[in-house]
C-alpha cells in the first residue's frame, strides 16, 4: 500500500498487517571519509557543530556523532 514519497523521492509504504511505515531501497547519504574529517577539523577549530551542517549541507546531528567516536587526544 502507498504511503506517499519521501523528500529523496522515494516511495514510502505501509505495512498491511502491523500498519508501520517503511521505505523500501531507502537512499541514505553518504559522507566520505574526507567530509568527515573536515567537519571534525572545523569544529576542533572552534565553528559550531550547527554552523557547520549549515555550510556543508549535513544534519549537525552527524557532526556531533563523529565528533563523539573521534578518539581524544
């Protein structure tokens, strides 16, 4: 059953028997290893996790969860 469209363009759908919604072949982005070091690298710099998902297009959510399994110095 149709459940409308994500904002990525993918079709969401629900379940018939237990009534969830899911998204079948999910697009997720992706960040390479590079992105990922430079927001790390901008944020030990003193920008702001916010500012920082602002300039690069990313959820700050992101930026505080690699800055949390960044091994301290």
């Amino acid at each position: 059953m149709s459940n409308g469209f994500r904002k990525s363009g993918t079709q969401k759908v629900m379940c018939d028997k237990c009534k969830k919604a899911y998204t079948e072949n999910a697009i997720y982005p992706r960040y390479s290893k590079e992105q990922k070091e430079l927001a790390i690298k901008e944020y030990m710099s003193g920008i702001s996790g916010r500012q920082i998902g602002k300039i690069h297009g990313m959820s700050k959510a992101n930026v505080y969860n690699w800055i949390k399994k960044t091994p301290k110095e």
